[in-house]
C-alpha cells in the first residue's frame, strides 16, 4: 500500500501532503528526493510549453522507483511517548519512492518494500497508474493544466478529493464520474460567487445522490441531457523514426477511440467496425463487456458520461516485411529533409556566411553552425480517406521543434512560410507552418553561433571529429482530418435502454505521435 | 498531517524531521492562534468553514495547528457535510498526538454511524478506523459491525477497509467478531467497489498475520473468478496477485482459470495488465509438463495452448511502451525478466525496443538491455544501425553502453562479428574520446571470445593509443598489446610508452602492463631483456600493491627457474568467454519472474532481500504478539544466507559421497531377460536439508533412472510445519550433468500432515542450455543445487544433492562390442586411467557373476573376464557404460579371492566425469 502522498511544487516545495498508515513519513524523504532529482535535470529544462505536446520532463534521468533510507519515520502508535518504539522500529529498512511529473508538479508516494511481516509489496505499477489517474483527477476538477497555483487554490478540493479517491493506501474510486458525483467540481459560476461574496461557496454534494456507487463505477446516475448526442473520433497516432534522407527506421502505429457522450438515462451502447480484423491488439476502458467483443468483435459497453477513452488499439506493420519499411514510407505523408552541419565556415569565405556575423564578433575561422530544412506534402496514398472527404490533401497544424545542442548560443532563422520563434534559454525553436498542401513547399535557412567558453578548442575537435553529429533530432507535429491509416471506420451504433435517438458524428483523425526526423 | 506535532506538541526527543517544520513554527504570527480560535467559534457558518480550511492549510504548509484541536472538534456538530469532511479530517490527522482528547469526540462518531446519510455513516466509520487508539476500538466493533451490512454500498465498501484497519490494530477483536467470514461474504457482494475492497483487505490480513485467511478454495476461486468481471480495476489487480499465489491442483484447472484471466490483457490499467501476466506466466509452468497422472497425449495439446498463450502475451506487453514512461520503465524491467524465460514471447518485436530520441534516459537504458537480449541473426544489421545511431547521442552514459552493446552483439552472434567489428571501427574513427575507449574495451572481449581471427585490426587500435586515459581501456588495450606481441612491429615501444608512467597508473593497468611485459619478453627475449627487468622491479620492489607484488614475484621465479614453464602458464590457452555475464542465473530468473510485477522485478533481486525488519509496535508488545513476529523475521534473514552458503560450499560435500545410505541391497537375482522388465533399482538416499532450513520439513534425496528417465527421489518428513505440505515447485540450478525438472510442480497426495512422510518422484530432462562447462583439468562436480518453493507457505529453500552418475546410464549403445572395447581400452593414454580400491565390501560384492548382475540392472554391461595371470585367486572384469548424453566409460575391476575388496580402473575420453563413474561403481559395490 500507500503510505505517504506528497505533492510536490515545481520548486520542490510541499504543497500537498498525505498520510495513509500509522507512520507518519518524514518530509525529510522529499528533500532526498529532490536532491537526487535535480542533481540529473537535463539541458532542455524548462522547454515543456514550447514542445506542447511532447513535454520533456524537468528531470528525466532519475527512474520513477528510487530506494531511499527510511531512517526517519516517526512510528506514532502510542503518541508523544512513543520515542523510543520509534527508534526502534525505523532503524535500517528502506522506502521505495515513486514519482510522477506533471505540470511541473511531481507526485510522490512513499511505499514500504513490504507489509507486515508477509513478502508482499505494492505492485509498483498500481502505484504508478494511480499517480496518474490522481493528476488526471485534478485536471478534471482543477482545469487545464493542473499546476501549482492551481492545486494551491484547491486544496481543501483536493484533500477531499484524495480522501475519496484513497482509504488506508489503497486507491478506491477513481473513476471521475463517481467522484463528481460526491464532490462536485468547482464550477465557473461557483468561483465567480466565491469571489463576489468573498465567502465559499459549498462545493460538496449535500446528500448522496442514488446509486453514487452504482454497479457501474464509471456512470453517474440520473445523468439528463436536453440534445442526446454522441462523438466518436478514431485517432490514429504514427509513432515515427525517420532519416536525414527520408527514410523510414522504425513506424509504428496506435490508434483510439475518443468519445464524448452526452447521453441520458442509462444507455446501453453497440458499436460495430467495418472490418475488426484490422485491429490487432487492444485495451479497453472498464466499460465495456470484453467477453462480448472476443466473442464477435462488437463494443458493448455503457458509457461513462462526458469525454472519455472508449480503447486503444494498435495497427500492426505488415508481417512479411520484417523491415515494413514499404508500408511505413508510404504512411509518412509529410517529408522533412534537413541539412544541419557545423564546422569553420567562415575560412570558407561562402556568401552564406555573412549572415552569421550578425551574432557578434565572428572573425574568420569561428565555429558556426548552418540549417537549413526543406517540407513537403508527400503523396500518400496508403493512407485511406473517408467518404466524406472533399477538396485537395491538406496536412494541418504542421509545427516542426529544433532542439540544438548545447553549444549553440543562439540561432538566426528565416522561413518561407509561417513564422519560427528561437527559444535562447531552452535552446530550441519551433516553426509553425499551419496548413501545408501538396503545392506549398515551405523552407527554412538559417545559421548557428556557438558558444564561446573555454572549452572552445575540445567542444570544436568534438565537433570537426564527429560531423556535428551532436545534433538531436527534429520533432514534427501534423495532423491529417477524415483519413486512416488503417482504414478502420464504425459501421453502426445503436442504443438499447433508452427510447430516444441521439445524434451520432463519427470521424476520423489522423496524426503525429512521436515523430522524428534524424539529422545525420 | 505532519510530524510537527510529534517533536512539537510531544515534546519527545525524536527531532528528526523536525527541523525544517519548526521553521514554519517560528515564523506564525503572535495573534494568528487567537484569531482562528475566535472564527472558529462563530456563528456564522462560512466564517467556521473558512476558519476549519485556514487550519488545514497551515497543517499542510507544516506548522503545528494541535493547540486548536478542541476548537476545532466543537465545530463536528453540524449538519453540513463539507465542514464535517473537514473536521474528520483535521481529527484523522491529530487523534494520533491528541488521543485522549479524540475521545471526545466518540459520543459524536458513534452518533454519526447511524445518521441517514450513508455518506456521514461512512465518514464516522473511516475515521474511527484512523484513529489508532486502543480505546478506540471498544466503540468501533459495534458500528462496524452494521455497517458491513449496511444497505447503502458505500458504507460497505468503507467498511470493509475498516476491518483491516481494526486488525491492525487488534487482531483478536476481528477474529473474535467474525469480521473475516465477513470479509468473505462480501466477495460476492453486488457491488464491484465492495469486492475489491474486501478481496484487498483479506489479502493485507493475510499478509500482515502470515496467516492464509485468503485461502483459494474451490469456492473462494470461482467467487474471486467472478469477481473479476466485475470489480474496480484495482480490485482485479488485488484478485490477480491473490490467484498468482495460488498453485492450481493440476493443467485443466490452470488453463481455466488463464482462460478467465486473459481477457485483463486488454485492459487499460497497466497494472492489471502485468498483474494478469504474471498469473498466466507462473501457471504456464504448470500446464507444461501436465501432471504425471496425465497419458503422455496430453503433452502435445498443452504444448499448443502454450504456444497460443504465448502468442497472446506479446501485443498487451508491447502495448505497455505506448505508456507513459514511468509505466515503460516497470515494464521494461519486466519484459527483461520474461524474455530471458520465454525468449520467443518477444523475439519478433525488437523494433517496439529502439530508442526514441526524447525517451527518458532509464527507459532507453532499459531499451537498450532488451535489444541486446532480443538481437539474432535475423535482425542484427537492423540493430546495428540503430546502436551506430545511439553512439552518436549527447548523453555519455547512453553512449557507451551503446557502444559496448555493439561488442555484446558480437560476442553473442559469432557470424555477425565483423560486422560489429566494422561498426566499431567507424566509431573509432569519429575520434570521440570515451566512444574509442568503450570500443577498446569492448574490443577485448571480442579477442578474448575469438581468438586468432580479428588481429588485423590491432593497428588500427594502436593509432588511438594516446586517447586512452581510463584505466580499463587502457588495461583491455595493454591486454591486446601483449596477447598479439608478435603480430605488432612495435609492441615493446608502445609497452614502453606506458611503462613510464607505471607509477602513477591505476592498479588495474600496472598488473596488465605486468603480464603484458612478460608476455612480450617470452616472445620476443632477445629485445625486451632490459624492459621486462625494469618492470619486475617496479611490481616487487617499488609498489605497495600486494597483488602487484605477488604476481611480481611468481613471474620473476618462473623466468629465473623454468622458462618453458613460464611460457606454458603466461602464453596458455585462455577459457573463452561467453555472452552470459549478463543473464541471470536460473534460480534466480525463475523466483524473479515469479515476482513479476512487485519491486523484485524491477530491482532483480529476490523478495528476501526486501524484508525489513518490522515495525515493533507498542501494541502488539502488549498482547505479547510482538515477539513471534520478530522470530518469524529472523527466519526469513536465515534463509536467505542459506542461498550463500550453497553457492559458495560448492564441491565441498565431494567425500560424503552416500554417506547416509538408507538403501536396501539392491534386489538381487535381477537375470532377467533382456526383454522383460526388470524391477528398477531404488536410489540411495542421503539426507540432504535439515528441518530448521526449510521451515520443518527434512528431505532425502537420491538419484535413480525408471524406464530410460532419470529421477530425482524424494523422501518429504514433514517434522514440524503445522502446514501440511502439499505443494512444492522445484528448480535445479546449472549443474554438470544439465539436469533440469521436467516439472517444476511437486504435488504431495494426500498432503503430509505433521510427523508424517512421503515419497515423490521427480522426473529430470539433460538439457545442454543447464550444462555448466567444467573447467579444463577439473573434474565434474556432482552437485546438484536444488531450489525448492513450498507453495503454501511461499517458503523457498535450497540443498544440494551428489548426483549418482549411474542414473544416467543407458541400455542404449552401453554394452561394446567386445573388439570395440579393446581398441578404446587401448587408443586411451595411461594418463587418463583414474584407480581405486574398495574394501569392506559385502559379500555378493566378490562374486563376479553377482556384481555383473547387479550392474547391468544399472545399465553397465559386462564385456570380458579373465584370471590374472601369475597371480592365484585374482581375476579381472572389464565392463561398459555409455551416459543419456553419450560419454563412454569402461572399467577394469579386480577382485581377489578371500579379500573382500577390489580394485576399480576406469578409462574414458570424458576425464572429467571418471571420477564420477569411479565412484558411481564404488557405491554400487558396496550397497
């Protein structure tokens, strides 16, 4: 089990902290905590709001299970007397710490390596998913994102929260439509009555409402909507590997389901695909009946209310390939062709080099670096498009994030398209291109200065020696409406238990996930 | 809420945390106290909710708000929810400093446990659960009692957490108030919420009494089966670890039972998912070998469900690193543990593992482990370019375990060699300092793996010479200068270069630049006189390493006495290494993957090693309980030395060969004709575990072969486990004779009670991948180190057993042709002759005709028999033996007339397991 939750603030600053068991955990264990932590923050630090969606952590080296000296646990069975028992019993063993990063926020909880005297331990995973679903629960409740000021002003929210959603270190209800249920969410009019009144506003349900914990965790009851209707987005994320010349190393593709039901009553749901067979392996939400779907592929499920995962599946490369790089390219509907080098430019006296003088002092014979990244829509033919579909292909929301390598101090970039925005601190800059079509062939140029430090002559060897290889790769977000890589569509939906007829949109989406292109 | 309270309100000693919560006491301010006291007493019910909020956020920014406790507990009387959430949660927190005054506040809980609103009901029961107070309790059964039959689920589910919070505090009231027959009611409650809770509170009882009042019987079993369609998700994942402890009685069962469990791969939790793994790995075991009872048709239907199953198990593992890292890093950890048990789960999905630039660096170090282990023929050019591209990365560490996995892939796939080596020269080549000394090292180990075949690239290696500065790859490069002296124009130069820093170098380096010198020096005498001279000086005479000095001397004895000797030790043929540094060892693997999912699959260490000493609890002190906790702990510890003890004794117990022997004579008279079946000889037992080592149970072990398998017999003494023993699964660990169960399931039936005894049979397989290699010139040790699981009480214990080489004899090709013998006995050489006598021996022992006999029951035959000339009354036998896995013996016994002794000669290509037939015919003379 559990025995402590701490929630820590983006300075390690304890902002939230909880204790399950008899032992009252030392803060002491998150001041070791966060020693370790920020003894392995990586260069690319603060860069989480440029990256969007690919967030890299504020320390990403230190694994989420650390084994720490529990040398410090108050043992308070028998209060203020008890200082000897204590001492006793908190001599030499250890505590396992699991973290969880979001928002800046770190999630902590503090386990022992066993209960009792049996060999038993929390399965680390269990702890981990349920990290998960507690900041999950605050962005529920708390908006998007859930960060420190947030948590701050929702504390007493957030203890009732973590009182409902634990008991004695176990997870109990997690699931939000439960929770809603017993504590309501504070709500735009109730934080706008807060402030005029100055006073708060109960944000408790007063009474339990019928069947809170329904046979249905996951169902609030007496759920009534005035339109009764249901969206489906099949999204299908291409995890890619690509190469400084276009070629596919590694693809891998994950799709789901992503619902919002605004359904009355208790509507008992059937969804059918038109071909199941192209699903090759799937997790489900804990709606829905597996046995039904192993026995003739149909999703029978009751659906939560509100927004939800329906499931996750993967689509599976092409088997005989072993490679699957033919499937893979013909997926990879964007191309980014990047030409990045460093070296002593300037001895070459190019025109292109002017243009680095711009950052100060560059004589003859500075290590420089160049970049220059050509895009293209690419003809993509594997990728199947719905019915529905009209008009010319159009990639949308095309960004492309250049992480440079440490060396580089700063970085003089033009585009020809969309505008790029060079983040000094992060050391890394994002160009937003938009919508890209098959005719637009939007380009970026543009030159590195490289710090000046004392290392200079050791950072300039390494980098004659390895070809600049430093360089990491680039992340390309897109996304593609009303096409597939799959070709996966629903063919039905109908809904038994209720008698109206809800509204029903279905689409599909297809998209980047993590997708990266090798610079050399 | 804090421990403030402890080193502050206590006022005791402990201070350890305190420091930095007395900073945020210093610095409250003089009026605050006043100020929340007075808004608590108000009249105004947002002023009181506000107030009861500011004393929460001051216990959570760590100053102590103990002072306000009767303040605070004046507000409890209320009919608004919110507020008294509040307070309970302020009581929770400070009932453990403030118990007398929680007290107070009984009359106001017990009152709440009867209010109709289930949610107040519930929150009274909660929190008189956390209130660890002794006299707590005598108002907490009552309310307790109703509400784990409350109408209202939610109260239930609470409620049930409640017992296991009682039972924490006092074991006995549950006992005495049948909470736990309760708790196993509620299994098969309506409500999905209530069973997980209960199932969760059953398994920590168990866990915290050591007593099982989890029991899986056959109903239990379909109640949890049942359940865990319904239940929350973190219910499954409590149900799952319950069922993975639990040891279904034969195949069938086990395959029910994964046919119920599979359906949790697809789960969205994770930890249900590696939770349903973990049941289905540990219970494939059991559906391989079938039971015994089984005909052997069953084996190939199971062989097929396994081969599905395995099927199954890859796309939910795969889908684990779709996760978020933190869940990736768990899994990879596991999925580490599960390909090196069943390899060919994953084998086709390598790809899943390459690193994506942003992953976390413990995820890609992970990665990197499984790519290793997963890496063939058929996928190394792939993994090749993926491993040259991570050579390139900014973080160091990455980099080079990169790089020494390139070295790893060659030393594993002996055909894909060049090509790491190809890819190791372009690394070198980039020049990058820590990339070339990595790939020296790694370099080395390819030498060493295969001799004679890649020196062509020492060259190459020698231009980098000067960007070497760490010891190792300054050592591994030492190491090749002397290995290939003679193919390298300037070996001695370049050992010279390094020799002028001799002094100040790294121990490592000094010892190898020894060894290299006089390695140099045996090749090339004639110019490297002074050089090896100068060396043993500075090991002998300057240095205080003791090592050094040491290898100093004995070098310098052996060039000074005998140098052909010193080229025969310095110059000779190395053991090759293998690619299996990085594997577990097999007992180890299968206590592991039996743990898959807890911490010991993540740190790879067996659970033992994460036993604690537990928490004395005042509490139980008083009950007098404390203490046998402590005993029970101890044991634990015991236990785990014993592993220790048997990896380290090995060989020692060679002279106690049988030396308690239980055994019968051998049924004589055993002529029968080839064709019949002749009753099989029993097995001499030994007592090989004591009862204090294993948790009252004694064992005997001996060796046997029953038609054409060899066995392993058991004799169980169940002398004081009050457990009737009625499960065991065993593991042997890599012996010499690559000996592995075809079972791993022991069944006792009927279960041995106490004081009572039972036989069981083992059957073993030979298996080249159990085969530990024997070292040239040693002889094959005969111990066997057996792990054994005790199901039931999880105990695991370990002996070892002398093997008894004539279990494995077979009637297959044993018996020579007689021309056949006398061509082996003679191609030979003497020196591979081992003698011996036996005396003190019965006497159908002197009989030829008798031993002859009784031999071939064990499958050595006979060949010839003549009188010694010149020598009355002698006469010799000569006999054949060939092993399951094709080593021939032949012996030559003697024997005289009126001495009830003989002489025992035996001749074999196998040298290193003729003392093993040797004595294999000793022991069958004498019993």
């Amino acid at each position: 089990m559990i025995q402590s939750l701490f929630i820590l603030s983006p300075t390690g600053e304890i902002l939230i902290e909880r204790h399950f068991r008899s032992i009252l955990t030392s803060r002491t264990i998150c001041d070791i905590f966060w020693s370790r932590a920020s003894e392995s923050l990586n260069h690319h630090g603060g860069v989480s709001t440029v990256l969007g969606a690919n967030p890299f952590p504020l320390y990403d080296s230190v694994p989420p299970v650390m084994e720490v000296p529990d040398v410090v646990s108050d043992d308070v069975d028998g209060g203020g007397a008890s200082s000897s028992a204590g001492g006793n019993g908190g001599g030499g063993g250890s505590l396992y710490l699991f973290h969880v990063l979001r928002y800046g926020l770190t999630y902590l909880a503090a386990c022992p390596p066993c209960i009792g005297r049996g060999h038993h331990e929390i399965p680390p995973l269990l702890v981990i998913e349920f990290l998960h679903k507690i900041a999950d629960t605050f962005v529920i409740y708390f908006g998007n994102p859930a960060d420190e000021s947030a948590v701050k002003d929702n504390f007493s929210t957030a203890y009732q929260l973590l009182e409902e959603m634990v008991d004695f270190g176990w997870p109990l209800t997690t699931e939000p439509n439960a929770l809603t249920d017993l504590i309501r969410p504070p709500t735009v009019l109730a934080k706008i009555q807060q402030a005029m009144t100055g006073g708060s506003s109960s944000i408790l349900s007063e009474a339990l409402p019928k069947g809170t914990v329904s046979n249905m965790p996951w169902r609030k009851a007496g759920v009534s909507h005035p339109n009764n209707e249901i969206y489906i987005d099949i999204v299908e994320e291409i995890d890619a590997i690509i190469s400084s010349n276009g070629v596919v190393i590694s693809s891998d593709v994950s799709g789901s389901i992503q619902a919002q039901s605004n359904l009355s009553g208790v509507p008992d749901l059937l969804l059918t695909f038109n071909d199941p067979s192209l699903i090759d392996d799937c997790s489900f939400h804990p709606c829905v009946r597996y046995s039904r779907f192993e026995k003739d592929r149909i999703v029978s499920f009751v659906p939560p209310d509100g927004c939800f995962e329906l499931m996750r599946y993967r689509v599976r490369a092409n088997e005989n390939d072993p490679l699957a790089t033919n499937l893979a390219v013909g997926n990879v509907p964007i191309q980014v062709i990047p030409r990045i080098s460093y070296g002593q430019f300037g001895e070459r006296g190019g025109g292109g080099a002017g243009g680095v003088g711009g950052g100060g002092g560059s004589t003859s014979g500075d290590v420089v670096g160049r970049i220059s990244l050509s895009v293209s829509a690419r003809s993509i033919s594997s990728l199947i498009f719905s019915p529905s579909r009209k008009g010319p292909l159009a990639i949308e929301d095309v960004t492309i994030v250049i992480p440079f390598p440490k060396f580089v101090r700063t970085a003089n970039l033009n585009v020809t398209t969309g505008q790029v925005i060079y983040d000094e601190a992060g050391k890394i800059a994002k160009w937003t291109i938009g919508k890209l079509d098959e005719k637009l062939r939007p380009q970026l140029n543009g030159s590195m200065v490289l710090e000046d430090g004392d290392n200079k002559e050791t950072m300039a060897s390494s980098l004659y020696a390895s070809g600049g290889e430093e360089q990491p790769p680039l992340f390309v977000n897109w996304k593609i409406l009303l096409a597939s890589v799959s070709g996966l569509n629903v063919s039905g939906l109908s809904v038994t238990g209720e008698h109206y007829k809800p509204y029903k949109g279905v689409r599909n989406i297809t998209k980047s996930g993590t997708f990266q292109i090798r610079c050399h | 809420m804090t421990n403030s309270s402890i080193s502050g309100g206590g006022g005791s000693g402990s201070g350890g945390g305190g420091g930095s919560d007395s900073r945020f006491f210093t610095t409250q301010k003089k009026g605050e106290m006043h100020e929340l006291r007075l808004e608590l007493h108000s009249t105004d019910r947002t002023t009181k909710v506000d107030a009861v909020k500011k004393v929460i956020a001051s216990m959570t920014v760590g100053k102590d708000v103990s002072g306000l406790f009767t303040d605070v507990l004046n507000c409890v009387q209320t009919g608004n929810i919110e507020l008294k959430k509040l307070v309970y949660l302020y009581l929770i927190n400070y009932a453990k400093s403030q118990p007398d005054l929680t007290l107070l506040a009984v009359n106001t809980f017990v009152k709440d446990a009867n209010d109709p609103n289930p949610l107040i009901r519930a929150l009274a029961v909660r929190t008189m659960g956390c209130i660890r107070v002794d006299r707590i309790t005598e108002y907490l059964c009552e309310p307790l009692g109703r509400a784990l039959r409350d109408e209202d689920p939610y109260v239930r589910k609470t409620a049930a957490v409640c017992v296991a919070k009682l039972y924490d505090i006092a074991p006995d009231l549950v006992e005495e108030r049948g909470f736990i027959e309760t708790l196993h009611d509620l299994i098969s409650d309506s409500n999905p919420s209530v069973v997980a809770n209960s199932v969760a509170a059953l398994s920590e009882i168990s866990e915290t009494s050591g007593r099982d009042v989890m029991k899986i019987s056959a109903s239990v079993l379909q109640k949890l089966l049942a359940a865990l369609n319904e239940c929350t998700e973190w219910g499954q994942v409590f149900i799952l670890d319950s069922l993975a402890k639990y040891t279904p009685a034969e195949a069938r069962e086990a395959e029910g039972i994964i046919e119920r469990v599979t359906p949790r791969l697809q789960h969205a939790n994770s930890a249900v998912v590696m939770s349903a793994v973990k049941v289905i790995l540990s219970y494939m075991d059991i559906m391989g070998g079938g039971t015994n009872a089984t005909p052997g048709g069953g084996g190939g239907a199971h062989a097929e469900s396994i081969r599905a199953l395995t099927r199954k198990l890859a796309p939910p593992l795969v889908t684990l690193l779709n996760s978020e890292p933190e869940i990736q890093y768990v899994a990879l950890r596991n999925i580490n543990l599960i390909v090196q048990k069943r390899p060919s789960i994953l084998e086709n999905e390598i790809k899943v593992f390459f690193c994506k630039y942003n992953d976390p660096i413990y995820v890609k170090m992970e990665k990197l482990e499984i790519i290793i282990k997963l890496v063939s023929e058929r996928n190394i050019d792939q993994v090749l370019l993926e491993l040259k591209e991570y050579a390139t990365e900014v973080d160091v560490d990455f980099v080079r375990k990169s790089v020494s996995a390139i070295g790893r892939c060659a030393v594993k796939l002996e055909r894909a060699a060049e090509r790491c080596i190809g890819v190791l020269l372009e690394l070198i080549q980039t020049k990058v300092n820590y990339v070339v000394q990595e790939s020296v090292v790694v370099i080395k180990d390819i030498f060493r793996r295969y001799p004679n075949r890649y020196e062509s690239i020492i060259a190459t290696l020698c231009d980098n010479l000067d960007t070497l500065d760490e010891p190792q790859a300054k050592a591994s490069m030492i190491w090749i200068i002397g290995e290939y002296a003679e193919r390298i124009d300037n070996a001695d130069e370049l050992l010279d270069t390094f020799l002028e820093t001799f002094e100040e170098e790294d121990p490592a380096v000094q010892l190898q630049l020894l060894t290299a010198t006089v390695k140099c020096f045996l090749k090339n005498p004639e110019e490297t006189q002074d050089m090896v001279q100068r060396v043993l000086d500075l090991a002998t005479e300057e240095s205080d390493n003791p090592d050094l000095r040491d290898r100093g001397f004995i070098y310098w004895r052996l060039l000074s006495t005998d140098p052909e000797a010193a080229k025969l030790v310095v110059l000779g043929d190395k053991p090759v290494i293998e690619d299996d540094t990085f594997r577990l060892e097999p007992n180890l693997l299968n206590v592991l993957v039996g743990q898959i999912a807890t911490l010991s699959s993540i740190y790879h260490k067996p659970p033992e090693a994460f036993v604690v000493r537990a928490k004395r609890s005042p509490m139980r002190d008083d009950l007098g309980v404390g203490d046998v906790g402590e005993e029970i702990e101890e044991v634990d510890e015991e236990e785990y030395e014993d592993e220790n003890d048997v990896n380290n004794g090995g060989g020692a117990d060679l002279l106690d060969m049988g030396g308690l022997s239980v055994n019968n004579n051998a049924k004589s008279g055993g002529m029968g004709d080839m064709f019949g079946a002749p009753s099989e000889p029993e097995a001499r037992m030994a007592k090989v575990c004591a009862p204090e080592k294993s948790g009252g149970i004694e064992l005997w072990a001996g060796f046997r072969q029953v038609g054409g398998a060899v066995q392993l017999e058991l004799d169980v003494r169940n002398i004081s486990s009050s457990v009737p023993i009625s499960n065991m699964a065993i593991q042997l660990n890599k012996n010499a004779f690559g000996l592995s169960p075809a079972n791993q399931q022991i069944v006792c039936n009927p279960p041995v009670p106490m004081g009572g005894s039972g036989k069981q049979s083992v059957e073993l397989v030979s298996n080249p991948n159990m085969m530990v290699q024997v070292q040239a010139g040693q002889p094959a040790s005969p111990q066997i180190q057996v792990a054994i699981k005790n199901m039931t009480t999880g105990l695991v214990f370990y002996f070892a057993a002398n093997f008894a080489l004539e279990a494995l004899f077979t009637s297959n090709g044993g018996a020579l042709e007689r021309g056949a013998f006398i061509e082996a006995w003679k191609s030979i050489d003497d020196k591979k002759e081992l003698y011996g006598t036996v005396s003190d021996l019965p006497a159908a022992s002197t009989d030829i005709d008798q031993v002859a006999a009784k031999f071939k029951m064990h499958r050595i035959y006979l060949i010839a028999r003549r009188p010694v000339p010149n020598a009355e009354g002698q006469e010799v036998a000569y006999f054949s033996m060939r092993t399951l896995t094709g080593m021939v013996f032949m012996a030559e016994l003697t024997f005289k007339k009126g001495v009830n002794a003989a002489k025992v000669c035996i001749k074999t290509e196998n040298i290193a397991y003729g003392v093993q037939a040797k004595l294999a015919l000793e022991n069958l003379l004498r019993f």
